[in-house]
C-alpha cells in the first residue's frame, strides 16, 4: 500500500489497525479527520487527560500507545484499557459533558490532535460513515468491558487471563516475520500488574498464570513485552471465537 502524506502531515494510507477509530474510515473520510483540530506531543509518561476533569475534547492518537487508569477512593488503580494510534479517548466524557472517568497516560512518546467537541459533531455530520465508525467503537469497548465482567464469574483465572492476551492480540497484534501467520507480537507493552489488572487478578496470580501460559508454548515472555506463539491455539485454549469483532 502507498503511505500518502495528508495536510496534517499524517499518514493518510498508513495501516491502521481495523479495530480503532481510524481504521474503520474510509480512506478521504480519515484524511479530512487527520486535518482536524490541533496536533500535540505527549513525552513517556505524561497524563493527556486526567480523572476528574471536565474539559470537553477528544484525542485522536496518531502515533503511540496509551493506558486509560481510573482511581478509586480508597487509592486503589486499576488499568482500563489500552489504546493506540488511530484510536480515539476522551469521547466519553464529552459526549456526556460529565467529568473524566479515567487518567489516560502516554505508554511511549505519543502524538495526537486536539479534537473539540463542536467541530467532532460537525464533521460527525457530514459524515455518516464516520458515525457509524464511532457507534461500532463504543459497541466494541461496551462488549469489552461487559465481558471482563462475566469472566470473572464464568472463568477460573488462567482462561480469565488468556482471554485478555487472545483478545488483546486480535486487536493489536502484528505478525511475526516467517512466523506462518500463527505467531505474533502483542502490540502493546504491558507490566505484569498491568495484565493482571486488566483481567481482574492479584498480581502473583498473573505471575502464576503467565508462567503456567509460557510453559504450555501459548506465549513467550520478556521485559514488558509478550509474543503469542500460537494465536490459534491461544483462542482455542482461552474460549474465544476466532471471529471475535473486538
């Protein structure tokens, strides 16, 4: 695929993974959005939006990886979900005009675009694709967390913890070279306590369950970061649909 340079200076073509927000556009629809609002850098680390607040904008991710965190009273963290480039965060507090459910963080340098609310309804409206594209994320994170939530009745904990590596990779992950479409990199990186909060587990659980998911040949596992050695093998040993649309 040609890679073309949009006026945002922006790839326009780039390969955006289908499950975010830019990859469910068509291809002039996602180059007038990437002309949109205000492009900002955000260093390793940084908070892009924080819990609590009430500003009203969204952020594209153009370039990087970020976790959504939301805090508990009691002190207590828990990570939430994991976005990259060409998804969307911040959408739904300013759809509501409520405060920030969550703090979303930059995994890595990360770039956006600064995205006010008024001029996301305006395009919103011009282009119906787009909404539609918008619906279909919200859909898929509502079913995201809908199923965190029956996992942690219906599962013991190492299929609790496959099913969030199986479907971790079906959203992000990118093949390994001469890995016959069976292997792959996660896609994102990710602590071990980070794993272990997205599937509702203590951390020497995930510790556990990682070592017990290594030895059976389904993942390899090095400093925060994760291949899948088998994808086939991990869905069917997690219980997950091979068509799953997350």
């Amino acid at each position: 695929m040609r890679h073309g340079v949009g006026s945002s200076g922006v790839l326009v073509n780039h390969a955006w993974p289908p499950s975010t927000f830019l990859g469910r556009l068509r291809n002039t629809t996602r180059e007038e959005l990437l002309g949109q609002g205000t492009p900002i850098t955000y260093p390793t680390h940084r908070a892009l939006l924080q819990q609590g607040d009430e500003s009203r904008h969204v952020l594209l991710i153009t370039s990087g990886v970020v976790k959504v965190v939301a805090s508990a009273e009691s002190g207590y963290d828990m990570l939430l979900a994991v976005r990259v480039a060409g998804d969307l965060v911040g959408e739904m507090a300013a759809f509501e005009e409520r405060p920030r459910s969550g703090t979303v963080i930059a995994c890595s340098d990360v770039t956006a675009r600064i995205i006010r609310m008024r001029t996301l309804e305006t395009f919103l409206g011009r282009h119906p694709d787009a909404m539609r594209a918008i619906l279909h994320m919200l859909c898929a994170r509502l079913r995201w967390a809908n199923r965190r939530r029956i996992d942690f009745q219906a599962y013991d904990s190492l299929t609790r913890l496959a099913r969030v590596l199986a479907e971790l990779s079906q959203a992000y992950a990118q093949p390994v070279p001469d890995g016959d479409g069976r292997r792959c990199d996660l896609g994102v990186t990710l602590t071990q306590k980070e794993l272990a909060s997205l599937a509702g587990l203590a951390l020497n659980t995930a510790e556990k369950n990682l070592a017990v998911l290594s030895t059976k040949g389904l993942v390899e596992r090095s400093y925060r970061h994760i291949t899948i050695c088998d994808v086939p093998k991990l869905l069917e040993f997690a219980k997950v649909a091979a068509d799953n649309p997350y």
